[in-house]
C-alpha cells in the first residue's frame, strides 16, 4: 500500500485518480481550496484517510499546506495535479507554477513525484527574463515550466522518480464537455506512473501521455533554461530546493 498525495483533489482528474487509487487499496490524502470544498470532497471519495485546505494561489497558504502534508508524515508519491486555465496571469504562474515548485521544496521527499501538464506546453515559450520583469506567464507556457520543472527535479534529485503527464483534452470542468479525448485514461496514468511497478513507470524526466512516453517541446531539455526557471521560482517564493 503506498501513501499519495494529490492536489486538487476536490473534483476533475485529481478526484478520479483519487477514487481509483482508494479503489486499489493505497492510503490517499486529498487537497482542496478550503474547507466548504473539503468536506464536498471527502464524501465524494470515501475512504481517502484525509485531507489538507488551502488555496494555492496565496504563497501563504502553499506554506500550510505544505506543513499540513508534513505532519501526516511522508508520502510516497505527490501527485501535482492542481491548475487553473481561465484565470488572471498571475494567478496562472502562482498555482500553476510556483505552487508546485514551492511544494516540492517544502514538502518531505516522496519517491516519486508526479505534474499534470498540458499539450498545450508545446506552443509555450520560456521567455524567462519577460517572466522575471513582468511576473506573467500564459497558460502555455505554464505548463512548459511545469515539464521543465519535472525535468529539473529529476536531476537534482536523481533518487526520486519524477515525471510530468498530459491527460490529454478530456471532458472535466476546465476542458469542457464537448473534449474529445479519453477521460479515464486521463485520470489513470496519474495514478498508475504513482504506484505501478511496471519498468515504465520507474523513469525519471519524462513526459507521459496515456501511459505512454511522448514527444514534447525540446526546451524543456535546456539546463541553463532549467536552472534559470528555478532560480526565479525561488526568488519569487523564497523557497529553496534542499539536496
């Protein structure tokens, strides 16, 4: 049995990845945005043993939810599938983003860590001085920072497996119902790259999609680009990246 947690987790893909790895007997911890959400989200997963509030658009809260997820001890897998699509600038490169970075910074080690990214990434650009001055970012290119975030971790910490999946356009609140792609396949390799012993899935610095490794904007592979996002990510949330 391994020990998951996955950010919002209150609906869409985090809460069907939820029920599934409950289904499959694992200790699941949820997240949502505050406490009326919580509560929604627990009767709607039952059996998950608990879960952590706070709204990762405030670097305030990222930091409680942070300790939260700590003083339930140490996971197993984290699952980073919390994102915002229609949303200010700001609020797109605070969850999308610096969230997950600041959480995988302050969060106790898991062995394996796992970000929802988008196709989307491959029209982003890492325009990363535009993003240091100005502090936006477009949803693209959010989700080219989340790989090369992935990416990133996976070099610094050569121990944890850490890898970035694409769900695909799936019908949830943020795709829409019209979305072509499929919907369990989108929640499932989530859950499967967190718990599968398969040799697939003990891999580091891939991009998934459907269980299965695919093609992605190369510039995500850049290390200087890599070490100069995570630099900004650091100055912009005053957390550091521990060896």
């Amino acid at each position: 049995m391994a020990r998951i947690f996955i950010t919002g987790s209150a609906d869409g893909l985090g809460q069907l990845a939820a029920r599934e790895l409950v289904q499959l007997g694992h200790d699941v911890v949820l997240h949502a945005r505050h406490e009326e959400r919580a509560r929604q989200a627990m009767a709607k997963v039952p059996g998950a043993r608990a879960i952590v509030s706070g709204d990762l658009s405030r670097l305030s809260e990222v930091r409680k939810v942070a300790e939260a997820a700590n003083a339930l001890g140490t996971f197993d897998a984290v699952i980073h599938n919390a994102g915002v699509y229609l949303a200010s600038s700001e609020e797109v490169l605070l969850v999308n983003v610096l969230a997950p970075y600041a959480l995988t910074c302050l969060m106790r080690k898991p062995g394996r860590l796992i970000y929802l990214g988008s196709g989307d990434h491959k029209a982003g650009r890492a325009n990363l001085e535009n993003l240091h001055k100005s502090h936006r970012v477009s949803y693209a290119d959010s989700k080219l920072y989340l790989l090369m975030l992935g990416k990133s971790v996976a070099r610094y910490w050569p121990a944890v497996y850490s890898n970035t999946v694409d769900p695909g356009w799936v019908p949830t609140k943020m795709g829409g119902s019209d979305a072509p792609d499929n919907l369990q396949q989108g929640y499932e390799t989530q859950a499967w790259l967190a718990v599968s012993n398969e040799a697939s899935t003990l891999v580091t610095g891939r991009y998934f999609y459907h269980k299965t490794e695919s093609r992605y904007n190369t510039a995500a592979d850049d290390l200087v680009l890599q070490d100069r996002l995570i630099a900004i990510c650091e100055e912009f949330t005053g957390v550091s990246f521990q060896d």
